[in-house]
C-alpha cells in the first residue's frame, strides 16, 4: 500500500504590525469618504441657501427702487430720514 503525502501550503500572511497599519489606513480611507461626502452636502445647502438670500436681494432692490421713484415723484428730489421720516432739501 502506498502512503498518501500531505501537501497543505501554510498560509502566508503579513504581520502583525502590518495588519494593524492597512486596518488603519482603511479605516482611515473610509472616515475621509465620509467627511467628503458631508462637506459635499453642507456645500449643496450652503448653495441653496445663497441661491435663496440672492432673490430676496433682487427683490428688495425691486422694492427700494420703487419706493424711491414713488416718493421722488410726489417730494421732489429731497432726501428723507429714514428713522423719523423727516424731509429734508
């Protein structure tokens, strides 16, 4: 009878202190895609935001403008405080 030989290789692995350094480093990789990924997102809300506050802009400016022809055709050229509406030439 013949005897069978067993051929099992040993598994070859990193050490120890290597292992530790790619956990790291992975966990690492995975923290920054996540910080990217929400300062990417404030950027978007940040966007909208300045998006909105740049129409309310236009819009008062509309609202200035036509405030300051409405009384410049009733009050002439004056100028007007504004705290106490008082009419000055």
């Amino acid at each position: 009878m013949a005897t069978k030989k067993t051929t099992e290789k040993a598994e070859k692995k990193i050490t120890q202190s290597e292992l530790l350094q790619l956990q790291t480093l992975n966990q690492d990789k995975a923290r920054l895609i996540t910080e990217l990924g929400i300062l990417s997102n404030e950027r978007l809300v940040i966007d909208d935001r300045e998006d909105a506050l740049i129409e309310k802009r236009k819009t008062i400016l509309q609202v200035e403008t036509s405030l300051n022809r409405s009384l410049s055709e009733k009050y002439g050229n004056v100028t007007i405080d504004p705290n106490t509406g008082v009419i000055s030439s």
